[in-house]
C-alpha cells in the first residue's frame, strides 16, 4: 500500500488505511504499507517510512506545497520497496498514492488498485489551496482525470465518489467499485465506559454534571466545519438551550480555543487536543449526542460511523455522504456551511433525550449491517483477485472517455 501521508495519525483517512490493512491479514494475506517518515508505528503492521526531509519536520494535513518533496521521497522509497521485494499487486491510496503506485506498479509488472476517498481538486478548494476560479483550477482537474485513469480497478470510500468518478471522469463503471468506510462494533461499544466511569472523566474534564454533552472527534479544520461548530454553540448559548461542547482532535486547538473565547463560549466548550485512536470509544462514551458538521460534499466522513457504532444519536450538514451513513436516522442541518441550521439541529435533538437511547440502538445496528471492516476485507480481496486475473489474461482493460481541455 502506497499511503501519502503520516501513517498513522488518529483520523479518518489513516483508519481506513489501517482498517483494510487488519481485515486483510485476517484473511492470511501480507500487506507492506509504504508511508511518509512521520507517523505512529502500531504492533503487527509493516511500515516502511521515508528518509525525513531536513527542513520539515512536523505533520502534513490536507493539501500543501511540502507535500511535493513529502511525494518525491515516497516514491523513491516506494522503488526501493518493490524492487527488493516480490508483491502481487499495489494498492495506491489517494490521488498521489495512485499515481506513485502507477510506477511503481509498472516497474514490477503487477496491477494497481487505487483508493479514494473524494475528489482530488474538490478537496484542494475545499482546502483553500486552489481557487476553482484561478488559472490552474483546470489543470489540476486534467491531472486528476489522468489519474482516475490509470489504475486497473478504483475502490471508492463512498457511493458518491463513485457516481462523480462515471459521471464527471468517464472511469469505467466496470472498474469502479464502492468500498465504504466501516467501522468495528466490537472496538466501538456503547458500554465501554459504565456512568460511574462516564461521570467521573466528565469531572476530571470540567464538564458540569447538570448539562448534555454534545461530543466531536475529528481534526480539527475549517473544512471540517469547526468554526461553524463553535458559531453553533454560541447560538446555542444566546438561546438559553443547556448543553457542553467536548471537541476532541487537532491541530489548530489553541487557535479555536481562542476563537471560543472570542465567541464567549470558553465555559461551554472543552478541548482535549489528539485522543490517540485506541482511546476513541471511552472519549466517545462521555457524549450524549454527536456532531458532524464536515462541509465537503465529495470527502468520506468515517468519523460518522464511530458515531453511530457508540450508539450516539447525530447531527450532521445534509451531503449525500451524511445521508449515506445515516440514512433516515440523522438530524440534519441544511443548508451547508450554516451554523444557525446546525445549531437548530443539535437543538431539536437535545429537546429529546428521551428518544436517544432508541435512536442510538437503531444507529448502531445500522451500522453493523452496512458497514462492518471484515465483510469490506471479502469485498476488497474478491477485488484484488478479480483484477488480477483480468490483467493476467487480456492486460489492462482500456480506459474510457476523453480527458477535459486544460
């Protein structure tokens, strides 16, 4: 697995890298994941790191021009990994992970697998990198086209990302396969933490005992819709509705920390800086309800499912993706980006408790019927060995479609 990023940070897109990772050697199968020199080494993985690059030495999160050198490193140490080992296939995560797997698929002679979890130039404007008015808006669009062509099968975190990748893309809906964030129901239990317990790390955080507690876990970004989250608590504050913020994450923490001080909402808001993925379900258990207020309408929102595998009623902007995951059992905010709609949302849903212990019930059997890790490793492998059997005897089937003008 090429992984262009620091594999692993507790996020969504490195849980799903170590997500299909675990289900796959459940299935007996070795998996080599080849990353950026950051990261948190975990037991039983394969990780082959980068050299560091002399002047930076912290994390990349989403888009960056450092992310250039980051990728000519990946690459060379992806060479050096296939050339001294035998693998029967690369599997490329992200746009850049698919185009360094392309070469390095090439120079082993083994097909490539790519995996995306959105669009490439929705997430660079999403992102503030790229201006969808600007001179190179199109040819980043050119390369994400050439891109989405050159693996033999694309698997894609979310219908919608499939859907844009036909219709926008001309990818062979033959090599396109939707492969949905999951989540493990028994890493992610609503009985993980016992009200004794809840009540006692609640104290140790501040949290007043006499207020629900609305609970995010994430990165935290304005892409990720964190201002419009705060701005939700402080309409929430001015309505008089009783609630508690516990916003779980990073980076950025003392940045939006002061913007709760600007807000006036410091006694209603708690952060608790990087919650390592192992501690995700007791800092989740001490949330009554959970929010999602993600504002990309083409990126996968995994957090959502460790949402509803904790049997934790959600409020959410209404994408598709939401609408994806939580089916007719979200509370939804629209339109998306406001922050007075996502504090009504949370609002109708707080004026309820007595509903969220079946709502909760009803999220999590959902999710188990969905969206589990060990059925999308099945999925995953009937891929893998499907491809490989196609490019074993007729080659790579032809790509479809004719690019965008630049």
């Amino acid at each position: 697995m090429v992984a262009p990023t620091s594999f692993f940070l507790d996020y969504g897109c490195h849980v799903r890298i170590l997500e299909e990772t675990r289900a796959l050697q459940r299935l007996g199968h070795q998996v080599t994941i080849v990353t950026y020199f950051l990261g948190r080494d975990l037991p039983d993985l394969d990780i082959v790191r980068t050299r560091p690059t002399p002047w930076r030495s912290d994390y990349e999160v989403g888009s960056s021009l450092h992310k250039i050198a980051f990728d000519a490193f990946l690459t060379w140490t992806g060479v050096k990994t296939v050339l001294g080992r035998d693998f029967d296939l690369i599997h490329g995560h992200l746009h850049e992970g698919a185009l360094i797997g392309y070469l390095l698929s090439r120079l082993k002679g083994v097909p490539l697998v790519a995996d995306f979890q959105g669009s490439m130039t929705s997430e660079m404007v999403d992102h503030h990198f790229l201006n969808p008015d600007g001179p190179w808006y199109r040819w980043a669009q050119l390369l994400e086209w050439r891109i989405a062509h050159l693996p033999d099968a694309i698997v894609t975190s979310t219908q919608m990302t499939a859907i844009l990748l036909e219709q926008d893309f001309a990818c062979n809906d033959g090599c396109v396969y939707p492969l949905p964030d999951c989540v493990s129901l028994d890493f992610f239990r609503p009985d993980v933490l016992d009200e004794e317990a809840v009540a006692e790390r609640r104290a140790a955080l501040g949290i007043p005992d006499d207020r629900p507690v609305v609970a995010y876990l994430g990165l935290l970004a304005d892409y990720q819709g964190t201002p419009h989250l705060l701005q939700a608590a402080s309409c929430l504050k001015k309505r008089g509705i009783p609630c508690h913020f516990l916003i779980m994450g990073f980076p950025g923490v003392e940045r939006y920390r002061r913007m709760a001080v600007e807000l006036s909402i410091a006694d209603r808001v708690t952060f608790t800086g990087k919650v390592p993925y192992e501690d995700a379900p007791s800092h989740l258990a001490m949330g009554d309800v959970a929010v999602a207020p993600k504002l990309s309408t083409t990126e996968g929102a995994g957090k959502i499912l460790n949402y509803m595998a904790m049997a934790l009623p959600t409020v959410a902007f209404d994408t598709p993706i939401s609408r994806e995951y939580l089916g007719t059992l979200g509370a939804y905010a629209a339109p998306v980006g406001d922050a007075g709609a996502l504090a009504g949302a949370i609002e109708s849903l707080l004026q309820v408790p007595e509903s969220w212990h079946d709502l909760g019930r009803r999220l999590r059997l959902r999710a188990g019927r969905h969206f589990s890790w060990d059925r999308s490793g099945r999925h995953l492998l009937k891929i893998y060995r499907s491809v490989l059997s196609d490019v074993g005897e007729r080659g790579k089937p032809p790509s479809s479609g004719s690019p965008p003008s630049a």
